[in-house]
C-alpha cells in the first residue's frame, strides 16, 4: 500500500519552518529541507482538528519527538503504528491472499462498534491506522468505527484497502469520515492485480470484479477535489502470475487511475496458491526503479502525497527486494514495540507474519493495555528486534520511520529531490 506517514503537504512546503541546521554542510541543509517538507519542525493544529489547510495534518516530528522521549530507556507505550482488522467477510477469493483460511468463519466473532470503541478508548496516539480484512467495505458500520480512532487516539492517517465491489458504500463511506474527520487523512487503496479485466478476475476469484472497480473509481474520482485530504493510492501485489507483465500495469494503472502514488506487496506469507510467493527480485527492483524514475519525472499527481512520502516509499521497497535477495535482516525491527495488529475477533498480535499471541481483548475486558504491558509481550517485542526479518511492508515502514537514523536518510533524499536544479528549473 501507499504509505503517507510522513506526510508532505506541497501547499505548505514554501512557508514550512524548517529545523535548524549548519549553513555549511549540505546533507544536514538537505534533511532539514526534506522535513520541512513534510511539516516537520511545523506547530501541530490545536486538539480540536480544526485546520486551515486540511492535508497539513499533524506535525510528525512532534509526533517522533513525543514517541522517543516517551520510550526513553526501555519504557513502553501503546502502539502508534496499529493494524486494525475490522472484518474476517470477503466475497472474492483472491490466488495470492495469505489470510484465505482465516475468511467467512461461522459464527462470524467480528468486533462490533462498541467493542472496537472500548478497545481504542484503553489506547493512547494511534499516528497511523491500517485497516485489515476480509473486504472492509462489507461493514455498513467502517465509518462509525474510523470516527472512533479519530476522536479517541487523534488517528493522523487512515489506510483502507477495498476491492472496489461496494461502489455506494465506499462513497458513502468516504463522505462521512471526510466529513467528521477534517484532519485525518484517508488514504484509499484501490486493489488492482492486473489490467487486463480477464486477468484481474481470474486473480481476484470473482467474474466482473474489474468492471465494478472501475465503477467505484468513478464514483470516488469527484471527492478528490472536495476533499483535499483524501489520497488514492493503486495497490498491487506483485506474484508469480503477473510478474512479467507488473512494468505494462503499472504504466497503464498511472495512465487509468491517476493515482496520488502506486504501491507494491510483495506476495507474502502462505497465500490460496503457494507457487504465488515465486516473485523473481530482479524484477521486482526492475519496478521500484521505474516508480522511482516516474516520480522524479513528475508522472504521478501531485497533491498531499508529496516528495517526502515517494522517498520513503522507495526505501521500503529497496529494503524489500534486500531482504527477498539476502534473506537477513535490514532493520531491527519495531513489532511488538511500536506496532501491533488487532484482529477482527480480539485476538492481538506482534505482526501479521509471525503472529504471536499476546492474548484476546474479549478476555481482557477491551483493556488494550493488560495485553500489551506484560512479561510476555516484552519478550516477543525483544525477539522481534533481535533478527527477525519478513517482506511485509508494514514492518519496513514501522521500523523505517520510528529510527532516527533511517528518517534522517528520507529526509536528505526528499530534500535532495525537492531542491535538485531540475526541478527547480521547472518551477521557473
């Protein structure tokens, strides 16, 4: 998916503060331009979220800032980085889905509002939100349940994966939280595997599934002028049986959808058809090459999804085929410290990969806290940091943007990027 996490609103880049840096030594002036860029250094909008510019959002170095000084010395917070299972029904059967036989169970133990209210009211800042399923959409309630995280944890960003089948309730949905959440950006993550409609299909188990998604882009495409901070990013996971073609679908997704930014998974975990996870690398760092290319080109629209974000983005994917090549470690890794992922039934978690049980929130009385601050959950956290490594983009993205050092290296990159004589000479 497109990840916005740190965020660079192009309105605001000319009059952002930076922080201060040494005259002399151009690295540091172009970090501090790259976090400028992204609001960094910025005064974060007062609790009540009413902003002048909706897609400023929040300061995220005043976000790191408050997560470091919070954690100083082995302490621990809840979570700012949570993926959040709203649902466990889905009505396609998708070839590379590695959560196929965790899908339609019956009974159904889904969350209802209420409870997922009582959980997110036991946590503190959730800085960035992700929402899991099954198809999310399916819930007539994902807007009640969006509105709580704002309102209770001050959700900077939300992300929200559709396959595009609910062409009303995806606007409808849309509206409402735009609406009660002026300053929560809403990432929209259309799911395009092919775009080819028979190839989409027969990926997607569903017959006319890339006929729908293009209905329900067409009904969301006006809201991208009302709403400055909706962010519509294609989401594609790359597999054995489109892998040859992923260089023609990208370009066509930029030529069809024009996206704010086209995002990548690696085909991961154990997926409906094994032979999916069969992703040669080589081809892989082919496309984060020609993302790179059509960025720094200016072929993806430009808006709230800015030069600070393409830069993380393209680290993340460079640190991806890493890991695929070497199969180490890139990082170390922050699951179970900063970020974790809350089932639709309760159940908590480090990450979607390795899974460990830290316990079931129906059984902690929705007190996130009693599952989280324990012996057991420390552990996990430490085993996680200690040369656990995974594809999964999620966990490069966590650990990339909560290390000082990795942040920094974005910063210069977009910075760098930013303040290139190409780009100024084409402002000119």
């Amino acid at each position: 998916m497109g990840f916005n996490v740190l965020e660079c609103p192009e309105a605001s880049c000319e009059t952002a503060a930076a922080p201060t840096a040494k005259s002399g030594n151009r690295p540091y002036r172009l970090a501090a331009r790259g976090l400028a860029c992204y609001g960094l250094g910025r005064t974060p909008p007062p609790r009540r979220f009413k902003l002048t510019n909706p897609t400023a959002g929040r300061s995220f170095l005043r976000h790191f800032i408050g997560v470091k000084a919070r954690t100083a010395f082995g302490r621990r917070i809840t979570p700012p980085f949570v993926t959040l299972y709203v649902t466990t029904k889905c009505d396609e059967q998708c070839i590379h889905c590695y959560y196929w036989d965790e899908l339609n169970p019956r009974p159904n133990r889904d969350f209802t509002p209420a409870e997922f209210e009582k959980t997110l009211a036991s946590m503190g800042e959730i800085y960035n939100l992700f929402i899991g399923g099954g198809e999310p959409f399916l819930r007539p309630d994902l807007a009640e349940i969006l509105l709580a995280a704002y309102k209770a944890n001050r959700a900077a960003n939300v992300y929200v994966p559709t396959n595009g089948q609910h062409t009303r309730r995806v606007r409808e949905t849309l509206e409402a939280v735009l609406e009660g959440a002026p300053s929560m950006r809403f990432h929209l993550n259309l799911s395009v595997d092919h775009v080819d409609a028979q190839a989409h299909d027969r990926i997607r188990g569903k017959a006319g599934a890339f006929r729908k998604l293009l209905e329900t882009y067409e009904a969301v495409r006006p809201l991208r002028e009302r709403f400055p901070h909706l962010i519509l990013h294609t989401l594609t996971t790359v597999m054995k049986d489109n892998q040859h073609d992923i260089l023609r679908i990208h370009n066509e997704l930029k030529r069809r959808f024009d996206p704010d930014g086209a995002a990548y998974n690696y085909c991961r975990g154990n997926p409906l058809d094994p032979a999916q996870t069969e992703v040669d690398p080589g081809i892989y760092r082919r496309l984060a090459e020609q993302v790179a290319s059509d960025y720094r080109s200016g072929a993806f629209r430009r808006g709230a999804f800015g030069a600070a974000n393409h830069a993380l983005d393209r680290r993340v994917r460079t640190s991806v085929e890493k890991t695929a090549v070497t199969q180490r470690p890139q990082f170390s890794c922050v699951s179970g410290r900063l970020a974790c992922v809350i089932y639709s039934n309760g159940d908590v978690t480090e990450c979607e990969i390795k899974n460990s049980p830290l316990g079931n929130l129906r059984d902690a009385g929705y007190d996130f806290p009693k599952l989280w601050f324990t012996e057991k959950a420390c552990k996990i956290a430490d085993e996680a940091a200690d040369g656990c490594f995974c594809t999964h983009e999620c966990g490069h993205y966590a650990s990339t943007i909560y290390s000082a050092g990795r942040l920094a290296q974005v910063a210069c990159a977009a910075g760098a990027r930013r303040f290139s004589p190409d780009r100024l000479s084409r402002r000119q």
